[in-house]
C-alpha cells in the first residue's frame, strides 16, 4: 500500500554493480545491419515476435492510426507523474489508459482508470462521437492482436506448456472484427475468483488483454531524453524496464505508429556502426547481464511487436526514439485482482457492514469491536482513500476528456469514505469508554494504531507530492 515501492534499493544496488562492471565501455548490441543479428534474436531473444505492418490488414492500420490522432487531437494523452525511488518524475511520454470497464492499472506508484472500450452489457458516454469510434478500433485492435499472440504462442510450441495439445487452432484469416460479444465474455472470465477449468483457458488467460496503455511523444518537443546508458543505443523515450503488474507469463503486444516513414538513412554515413538515430526502435536486453550483447530492433509505421510467455520477466524492454512523432499501443493482461471497480465496492460493502445506523438509534454505532473486523474495516479506510480516491483526484480531471464514466463510481466511493472516517470516529470513542476491559483495550489500539499511523504517514506523503486534495478530504 506504501508509494515506496518494495525492492527498489536492491535493484539500485544491482545496477551500480552492473554500471561499475562496465567502466567506461559501452556493452555490444546488434541491429539488423549487423552479421550475427538473426542469429542472437533466434537464440536469446526468440520470445520477441516482430510482425511487419505489411502482413497486418489494411483495416486495422486505418482504424488504429485514426484513433492515436483522434484520441491527440481531444487531447486526451497526459504525461504521468510517477515515483520511483521515493522521487516524483514526469514521464516523458504521454499516456492513457484504455480497457475493460471499470479495470484500472498501476504502474511505477501511480494507478491508471481505464478509458472504456465498448464491451456488451456497458453502459457508455463518451464526450464526442470521435472518441467512441477510437475505443472501438482499440478494442478490434485488442482483438486482433488477442487472436495473433494466440498464434504466435502456438507458432513457437510455447502453447503447450501446461498441456496445450487439444487447444483450438484460431484461423488466422477469421474477419478481425471479432464480435464485441466474444469480449464481452472475455470479460466474464477476468473475475478475480476465475480458476482455469482447462488448459485453452490458461493460453486464453496469458493473451486476454484488459487493457491497453497508449503512449505519444513527440522527440521534437523532448530536448532532454535520456541517453541509452549500457550499450550507447541512443536517445531514449522509454528507460529500460520489466513491465509490472501483469499476469504472470502473460503476453504483452505493441503496435507501433511512428508517423512519417524515415527518409533514406541520411545519417548512415556519419554513423556506421548502431541503430539509426532517425528510426524508432525496441531495445531488449537479457534482466541483470552483461554477456549477452542487446538487441535493438527497429520498428517502422504499423509494425506490431509481441513479447510473449515469460520475456518480460527474463528480460527488460526500452523504446529508442527515433525523429518523427510516434504512437503506440501496449496491450496487457494487467493483474487486476485487486484493482477493479468490483473488488473495491466489494471492500467497501463488506467494511460498511460494521456501521449500525438503524432510526431508531440517534447516532451511528459499531456492531464489533473485534479485532479482526476493526482491522479489515480500517485496512479497506485506507485502500479506499490512497488506491483510489487520491489517485483518481491526483490525476485531475482528465478521464472527463473522454468519458463521464468513473464519475458515479468515485462519488460512491468518496461517500463509503465519509462513513469510514465516521467509523474511525467512532472506533476513538469507544476507546475513550472506561468499561472495556483494560486488556481487550490494550490489544484493539494495538491493532488499530500500526493502521492509523499508515495513514497518517500516506496523507503526509500526498500532501508533500503537491496533491491538491477536494475539500473534504
Ligand atoms: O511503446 C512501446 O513500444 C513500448 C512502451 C513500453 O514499454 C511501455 O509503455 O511499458
Ligand atoms: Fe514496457
């Protein structure tokens, strides 16, 4: 629950071990210009599947690239304020999130509300027609690449590694259009209590996206990227990195649409040897290694690129800016058992169920001052307040650009807070009481005072990162 995220003192640590191994060297990678290119990808990198736009229909191509300009246009790409390492930075490029209603994704401490794609049994407003039309493509684009990383995983035998041999073979040539209705049971199935019945369900679960994080920049308006640092590949849009909160082994795909096809490697010349600066690229690199030389692999105007079965776990990912301006859309089966609308009006019913609030009482009471329930009412208190109220206001307004969607929920959940802090107030109350048992009372402030102080710590630290709280909070 902390914003401090686990684990990131030791990676720092890996990493300066790794920076001082190198010295003043740079490690080698190859491209495609280079002998040996093939050969490495087949050999350490062979879960990358690039698919060339040429071999992606035409349809697919117009819808995507008119909804990445639709979507620029309304405005509705923001730059993320992220913490790593206990700062705040700004992400260079500029997200957002669209996926299965009410799904939400956190990345690097901050948590992403989806924009909803159209599935069936959703009720949708969006702001303009244009904009309904650009989730729609992205959900067809969702279910394109669903069905490709099905085939691709199949392609490579990696289908089978919980006994896949009768799974279904998808028809490669089945109208891409598939039928909302087929998302909307896909949808059905990402309940946190589904358990796999078969093996189909679990290749079907690594490629079930839910969401698809979309990404802009511009390098032209980004005078201050990154500089690649192990391998010298260059200007970076995207620092490398594991993608987080995924299902474990699950699939991520990317199509890509930088927006001017490069001219001719005029820059050849002058650089020889690496990538072409002018061109974007993925770089790839096997996690915590210096043997193994990277790899950078450019990507031209509608090429998809799938890392598939357990690539991001093995190995890190970083995009290299190229010249032009560029989209791209990440597709995702986000780890969500804890991070839909559901799950946390679940919580929140479940804590309220404490409140006893019955007329013919003048004020509210609790109904238990177990431990266990004043422990999971408080815990929910502050889930509510800092996965979810904070993160949503912290983010502004910028889910109103595309749709009124998460309003009613937040107001919901804004209103489960104000009779949690009621529930708190009335925990304190009972505390001050002199008949509780001098033990039994002991032992509830031992268990309430670790969560309070959470809390308090959590509002410190929101306060600190510039969080202009609504006026209730
Ligand atoms: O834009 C891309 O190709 C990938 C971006 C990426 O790695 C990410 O958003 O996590
Ligand atoms: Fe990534």
């Amino acid at each position: 629950m902390k914003r401090k995220g686990a684990g990131e003192r030791e990676k720092d640590v890996k990493k300066r071990k790794l920076l001082d191994e190198l010295g003043e060297s740079w490690l080698p990678y190859l491209t495609p210009k280079d002998d040996g290119f093939h050969q490495l990808w087949k050999t350490k990198y062979s879960k990358l599947v690039l698919r060339t736009a040429e071999k992606i229909p035409k349809e697919v191509h117009e819808e995507v690239q008119e909804a990445f300009l639709t979507l620029q246009k309304h405005g509705c790409f923001f730059q993320d304020l992220v913490r790593i390492k206990g700062k705040d930075f700004v992400t260079p490029v500029s997200r957002i999130l669209v996926g299965n209603p009410g799904c939400t994704y956190k990345y690097l401490n901050t948590r992403l509300f989806t924009v909803p794609w159209p599935v069936e049994g959703y009720e949708i407003n969006y702001s303009h027609p244009e904009i309904s039309k650009a989730c729609k493509a992205l959900i067809k684009l969702n279910c394109y690449l669903h069905r490709e990383s099905v085939l691709a995983l199949q392609e490579q035998n990696l289908a089978e590694t919980k006994g896949m041999e009768d799974s279904p073979v998808i028809d490669r040539h089945q109208d891409y259009a598939t039928s909302i209705t087929e998302m909307g049971s896909i949808l059905q199935d990402q309940s946190p209590s589904h358990v796999p019945e078969n093996d189909h369900s679990h290749l079907k679960e690594r490629t079930s996206y839910n969401l698809s994080l979309l990404n802009y920049m511009d390098p032209q308006q980004m005078p201050f990227l990154k500089q690649e640092p192990y391998f010298g590949m260059g200007k970076m849009a995207v620092s490398w990195h594991h993608d987080e909160n995924l299902v474990e082994g699950s699939t991520v795909a990317v199509y890509s649409y930088s927006c001017e096809e490069p001219a001719a490697d005029i820059l050849e010349e002058k650089a020889p040897s690496g990538r072409d600066p002018a061109v974007w690229h993925v770089g790839l690199k096997v996690a915590w290694d210096i043997k193994n030389p990277g790899l950078a692999v450019p990507l031209y105007p509608g090429d998809c690129y799938f890392m598939l079965d357990d690539l991001n776990m093995t190995h890190q990912h970083c995009v290299l800016a190229g010249l032009p301006p560029r989209f791209s859309s990440t597709h995702r089966v986000a780890e969500c058992s804890q991070g839909t609308l559901p799950y946390i009006l679940d919580q929140c019913n479940a804590a309220l169920q404490n409140l006893c609030t019955d007329t013919h009482l003048s004020c509210p009471t609790l109904k238990s001052l177990d431990v266990d329930d004043i422990k999971r009412v408080e815990e929910t208190h502050n889930e509510v307040e800092f996965e979810w109220l904070r993160q949503f206001w912290f983010q502004g307004k910028r889910y109103r650009k595309c749709t009124d969607w998460w309003d009613k929920p937040m107001a919901a959940l804004d209103e489960f807070w104000r009779k949690l802090e009621l529930m708190t107030s009335l925990l304190l109350c009972e505390f001050r009481k002199e008949e509780q048992a001098e033990e039994q009372r002991k032992e509830r402030i031992s268990c309430l005072l670790p969560i309070l102080e959470e809390r308090q710590e959590l509002r410190q630290d929101w306060l600190a990162s510039g969080y202009i709280a609504p006026v209730h909070l």
